[in-house]
C-alpha cells in the first residue's frame, strides 16, 4: 500500500493520510494523553478502551471484555472540539489483557460538527410536513392524503447527521418553503444503502428549519433541517449513519 507525504483530501470534507510518521505521532499522542478509543469491525463497538503502549511500530491496547479476534479492526475517537478519527489497522496478537495491532495504516479526519455527518447514496429522499406562514392550507391530488392541513415538501437528502438533514427540493408553484424557524412534523427519511441494499425508512416526529438557500431567482432550493427525535428515532438513525462511516471509510481507503 503507497504511503502519501501528507493529507488527500476528498469530497464530503473528509481527509485521510497512510503517511506512518503523521499516524505515529497520532498514536504517541493517544497514549501520552489517555484518550478514550473505540474498536469497531462490522457488527461490534466496543466500549471506550485505551491504548497501553507503542514502540512505533506495535500498538498494545487494553483488551475489551467482549472482544472477539478479527484479522482488521478500526481504532475510533473524538476529542472534545475535535473532530471524528478513524484508524485502520491489521491486528497482530490478542492476549488476555490486550489486543495488539500493527500501526495503523491509515487515519481518515471528518468534519468538525457536533454530530458526525454522512454523505447519503443516489436515491435518497426525504418528505416533510409543515404549515407556512401561521396559515393551513389543504393539497390536492395524493399528497394530500398525508398532509392533511399544511403543505407536503420532498426532496434529495445531501446528507445526514444525528441532528438533522440537508436536502434539495424544487416545490411546486403553489407551496411556499418553509422559512427558518418552522416546525417539521413530521420528516420521513428513505435513505439508500448502496449497491445491493435495502433502504432505510426512518420517520423522526419533529424538526425544525434551521437554514435556507435558494440559488438566484431559481425554485430550486437547499434545506436543513434541525431534529428533535425520540431516543427510539435517534437509535434507527445511528444504526443508519454506523453503517455509513463503514462505506466511506471503505471507500477512501480503497482510493
């Protein structure tokens, strides 16, 4: 696997390097300071662990309890004000009180958001529900069905994140958007899995508009959206964006 002098940084605002001497700082840093870490191979998180000891080439991590072998594991953790870290790794040796992985090969950074947030395949929709300007008014057709009073909007999810979503949507002549500060109630995401999977359908009851634009005098318009979603929502949509990171990840690795 070729080693970059540096950072590649790719869409989505995610950047990743395989340069050992920027990931072996990382991983003297992790231990110097005690920062709480993840393992994650599909299916599995542990829970918070941290790292007992480099030589620079051999990273010694306190065993989880319910750690089962894999040959591949992904080391994850977020410092306060600090962005999402990923480090992937070939996994050496697993003894009774440690897991212990080659150094990392690569380290992918995302964005520098309170939730973490994941680009969305093609295919992805979402539907809200809303009233505009403190007035009710009833749709025609099939929409109307599932607004009852107020306007139904759809559009295509950008991305999506524990806290909300941004999506484009061109209305109809005859729904106004919704302008910042509305209540969404409710949203219904459809959200692609990639190829060969099944989307996942995720109804979260509330939201609120926390930001609009609009190109020019063009319909077309951009919309995100802030959710205030149940712990049984919120954990559906986790489920969602976990499987997500595992595909990006994937992706710029593979790159």
């Amino acid at each position: 696997m070729k080693a970059e002098k540096g950072w590649v940084y790719l869409e989505g605002e995610c950047r990743y390097t395989r340069n050992p001497d920027i990931i072996r700082h990382e991983v003297r840093r992790l231990h110097q300071e005690r920062t709480w870490v993840d393992l994650r191979h599909p299916g599995y998180r542990s829970v918070p662990t941290v790292i007992t000891g480099t030589d620079g080439k051999i990273v010694e991590i306190d065993r989880p309890r319910d750690w089962e072998p894999v040959p591949e594991v992904l080391l994850t953790y977020q410092r306060p004000r600090e962005p999402w870290h990923f480090m992937k790794a070939d996994v050496k040796e697993v003894t009774a009180r440690s897991v212990r992985i080659h150094l990392p090969h690569t380290l992918t950074v995302f964005e520098r958001r309170e939730f973490f947030r994941v680009e969305v395949p093609a295919g992805s929709s979402v539907v809200i529900q809303y009233v505009s300007g403190g007035t009710a008014a009833r749709l025609s057709g099939d929409l109307a069905d599932l607004s009852g009073q107020g306007y139904v909007l759809d559009g295509e999810v950008v991305d999506v994140s524990l806290g909300g979503v941004a999506f484009e949507t061109t209305p109809l002549p005859d729904i106004p958007l919704p302008s910042v500060g509305t209540r969404i109630h409710p949203v219904t995401l459809h959200l692609a899995a990639g190829p060969g999977g099944a989307p996942d359908l995720i109804r979260i009851s509330e939201a609120t508009v926390v930001k609009l634009r609009k190109r020019g005098d063009q319909p077309r318009a951009r919309i995100a959206l802030r959710f205030s979603a149940t712990e049984e929502e919120t954990e559906a949509l986790a489920a969602y964006i976990r499987r997500r990171e595992l595909a990006i990840l994937k992706a710029a690795q593979e790159a």
